[in-house]
C-alpha cells in the first residue's frame, strides 16, 4: 500500500526468514530446548527454555551474522566486514567473517567484558577500542570504515540480521508446539524483533514479551512514548543490553509486542543461578534477564489470563548467550 | 552354559537394557548431544558429548535409580528404599522414590559436598551420615536397612541399575551413528559398564575406555591386577569417583573394556575449565574427567590407531553430572 510507512516496506518478511534458516542452518547448531521441573514448579508454568547460550559463538548473535555474511555477493564480501558491538556480536561476524575468509574488524566499547574481546580475537577479527557511549561507538565504525572500505553490518537495523535472529523464535516453535507466550531480553532489538516475526506468523495467538534490565529501560521508555529513546550509558550487569532500538527494530516492536518487563539487578543475577544450579547451563547476565519476570506470581498470572486462561501456561524463554567471565561471577 | 561363571549369568541383558529404556523414557529428559569446533581443534577428534549433566537430578543416576525403583513389586516398593550413595546416587534414588511416592534412606559419607546433600533433602530423602570410608558406609546402610525394612538398592551391583546406566551410551549411539570410542567416567563402574553393554551391542568394533582419578586409582589397579581393589578414601577433587568395582561391574569391564586412562588433579580441573568455557555447560569434576585423556595427543593417536586408522576419530564422551557447588569453583 502507497500508504504504508517506510519502516513497513522494509521489514524482515517470512521468506526472508525461511532463506535466512535455509543459508544457516548447516552452519549452526540446532540449540536443545531445556526444561526444569524446579523451575517450572517455581513459576507455576511450563517453561521452555531455548538455549541458545549453547549456539556457536556462545550466542545466537551467529545466526544473523552469518545470514548477513552469506547474503553478500562476492564482490562486497571480498572488502570484508565492519560492525561496532558490546561482544557477542563482534564475536560472531568475527566467526562468520572466517567461515567466509574475509577480514572483520569490530569497533568495541572498552568496558566490554575481557571473555567477548577474547573471543573477537580468537575468531581473529580486528578490534578498535572506543569510549562506552553510542555515540562514541558510531563515530568509531565510520572512520574505520573509511578507513578500509568495509561493509557495514549493523548489529540490530538490518533485515539480514533480524531475518537471522527470528530462527531462533522459529526452531523453538517447531520443535515444542504451541505456547501462551514467548520471552526474550531486548537490547538492540534484533533478538526481541525477530522473536515477534516468527512467533507471529507460526502461531497468531502467541503474546511476544521483551525483558530489559530497569537500570537500562530505553526500550521500555521507547514504547511508552512512541519515539524511540536512547542512553547514552548504562551499568547494569546485563552488559549485552546498554545499546537502542533502532527504527527497524522499533517499528517491529511497537507493532508486535504485548509489553516489556522491567527488572532489577538483584533479579537479573536470582534468575542466573537459578538457571546455573537447576538447568546446569552457563548463562550470562543479558541471558538469564529473559526468565526474571516469571518469578513473580503476577506476572505469569498476567500471561495466563491474556490467553485461553491456562493455570499452568506453557512459556518459551530464549536464553540468548552464554559468555561469562568464570572468574568474576556474581554469587 | 554350565561352565559360565556365575557373574555372565547375572550380567545385565540387552533385553533388560531395552526393558530399563522403555521404563524411564516417559520420566527422564532425552539430554542433547553438544559439539564444540574449539574442542575437536583442541583434540584433533570429532567429539559427541552426551550431555547427562542436564539430566534430571543433575546426573545419569536417575535411569538406574528410576528403572530399578519403578522395576520392585508394589509389595516391596511400599517398603521403601534404603540406600549409600556419595551424592548424586542418592538423589536420583530420593527422587525416584518420590515419584512412586515410597520413602528413601540415603547414608552419605560427611564430606560429600553440600549442593549434593541439598538435593537429596529436596527430594525428600531422609539422609544419615557415616565416617567417609566404604566400610563404614556399608556398615551404616545395613543398620538403616535393619531398623526401616526398606528395600537395598545397592548404587552398582545391581543388574537394573546397570541397564539403567546403559541407556545413556544407547541414546548416544542411536543418535550420532558410529563411532571409534566412548569414554566415560569409573568410579563403582556402573555408568562404565552399562555403557560397555551397550556400545558393544550396538557396535561390536566400538572400543570403550574408563577415566580414573590417578588419585583413586583402584578400577585401574582392580584390572592389571585381576582382583577387585578397594580404596577406603580419596582426597580427589572428582568427589563422585571414590568407590570401588562391584563384582558385577568388573566382570564386565574385565570383559569389554580397553583400558582406563588415568588423569591427575590439574588435568581434571583444566578440562572442566574448557567444558564450561567452550561447551557452556556445567559439569562437575567427576564427569569432565571423561574429556582429559582426549587433550592428550597420544591418546587420541591411540584411538586412531586402533580403529579404522581415521585421521580424526569420532568419540563419545559421556558428561556423567552437572552437580557442583557454584561458589567453590576451582578456577
């Protein structure tokens, strides 16, 4: 329709998503669904966790990556790749950079966490340090851009990328039928805005929730206000979620979403050891956030009664990362 | 034949493991079988890692425990279990007896680690604490068996527990296809010897190894020496392997298996270090033991050489348990 805003034209499509699967899928791994009778007993619900702490890289951020990566004809490819990123994304067009031999350099805030610039390297992309600001970050990706004439693949306000973070939402759906509810963290958007395309589409009934730490709640603040917000800086411990929506992402969110849960830190940090002593999976801080809300009675109350008014819903949860620093662990 | 020794007439049946299967299917998670790109590199080997650390209960104990619980007339049942377990026996046996809802005794040695004491508490288990020496264990066990009239389900010389054991190694075989080896941890030798049972059914050539604590060397000694060992304590960090053979589980290990690797306390510690960094998965001591031998070239090159001469040999790993106190990490 002629009338249709911009963002519209541009959203990542179902066949965009069914491609994106298609190209990646004998690249990545096929993460298990875990399930906890504790944890379920606790939330009084029947949690699905989709662990994609336990994707290559450590994070689904592989999955978007390598979409955007194997997307590229030769001819960009071959200039290598640019993106600027807290670490696991970094990480990832790092590693499908190498798949694809061509060069990647990655703008990081100096405050990432040791264990994701580590894994930058290890995959042997090129990392520029900048300050911890968004600003700071994408002045940093223009002049190295200009620099070497890379592509730029953003980290969220990219149909390849989000095409690629919506398989995730997809393989989960697939594999364990229907759900009252889906719940994933939201930094960027990519993760959060891909869970609402294939949630959507696979099963229209399905309410999309979003997690965000209250220390960094622009996302939040983003819908509440219908403009998008940012901040500027943020310390949560939930490192993986200091950056924005982006229009993207945003238009994806405001259409989709049932609503964004807002969490503390003592929560988000509950939530990870929980899931470390009863799910035995290593989940970092920006991961374990996703399961936070349903620790409070009202809220997996508030997600009964949205649906057909199951007592015991049935939530899909996507543990999106597992890159920790093992020596600094915060219980 | 009349001139089997008496243990081949005892030897648990590929009928009893297809049996103990069907049995705990319905009760027990199907655990994922994970890969890691770093740790093949690391070990010039494609490595399949069945992961029973995200079993329920936190261990592979669970399909012994539940195949033998749910295997006892309802006569006996109703008596309760009695049982000496250093951890995660003991809450797969207190679990299993709360799903059939008959009460379970469980006698650990004092030192066992507390999140494994907790567990068994959680389940419902009424623990008694003994002296940390096998013979102080057995002489408790059979002063609770006296006073309560519960049922013995001893922790490996036991044919139900062995089939039940025995089904993780078919689950992995079933799924991956053939492969070269299979290693897994050896402590009483159940886990061990079911998987010998059925890796040698289902592939004849397969070889089987153990992996022992230098430390708590007794399976190795009770092997060159063709006499059961005992050990009465260990100060291993592998807390879950200080008991000995059975009669029972060393006749089939003297029967089917290739050799146990010893590994030292630094080898055991550095391969939990690589499973929980590269794997993200959380797995105690007693079951990363089972990747150490494979960081070692030569053994690996032993593999190879025993096979087909496959420059890259397939092996699995079985990670036996994921129940570790998180504050007491040992990097």
């Amino acid at each position: 329709m002629s009338s249709s805003p911009s963002w519209e034209k541009s959203m990542a499509t179902w066949e965009g998503i069914q491609e994106a699967h298609e190209r990646i899928a004998p690249r990545i791994h096929q993460t298990p669904v875990l399930r906890s009778a504790t944890i379920d007993a606790l939330c009084g619900a029947e949690i699905f966790f989709k662990c994609e702490n336990l994707q290559k890289t450590g994070s689904f951020k592989i999955r978007g990556a390598a979409n955007a990566i194997f997307s590229l004809p030769e001819k960009e490819a071959e200039r290598g790749i640019i993106t600027q990123s807290s670490g696991n994304h970094g990480a990832a067009i790092a590693c499908a950079a190498a798949w694809r031999r061509v060069p990647a350099w990655i703008v990081m805030p100096k405050n990432a966490p040791l264990v994701k610039c580590q894994a930058v390297e290890a995959y042997g992309g090129k990392i520029t340090f900048c300050e911890p600001r968004i600003s700071a970050r994408n002045e940093a990706a223009a002049r190295v851009q200009s620099e070497t004439g890379a592509v730029m693949i953003d980290p969220y306000d990219d149909d390849r990328i989000i095409a690629g973070q919506a398989t995730a939402a997809k393989e989960l759906l697939e594999e364990v039928g229907t759900l009252d509810a889906v719940l994933a963290p939201v930094s960027g958007g990519g993760l959060l805005g891909g869970t609402c395309l294939s949630a959507k589409q696979l099963q229209p009934e399905i309410r999309v929730y979003g997690c965000e730490p209250a220390k960094a709640d622009d996302a939040y603040r983003s819908l509440q206000t219908g403009t998008i917000q940012t901040m500027d800086s943020s310390d949560t411990i939930a490192d993986g979620l200091r950056a924005s929506l982006a229009p993207r992402t945003f238009a994806i969110l405001q259409k989709h979403l049932s609503a964004i849960f807002l969490v503390t830190e003592e929560e988000i940090i509950g939530a990870m050891k929980l899931i470390w002593g009863r799910l035995k999976v290593i989940t970092e801080p920006s991961s374990a956030i996703a399961l936070a809300p349903l620790l409070k009675p009202e809220v997996v109350q508030t997600i009964s009664r949205g649906g057909a008014g199951s007592a015991r819903p049935r939530i899909g949860v996507i543990l999106s990362g597992g890159n920790v620093d093992l020596r600094a662990l915060p219980f």
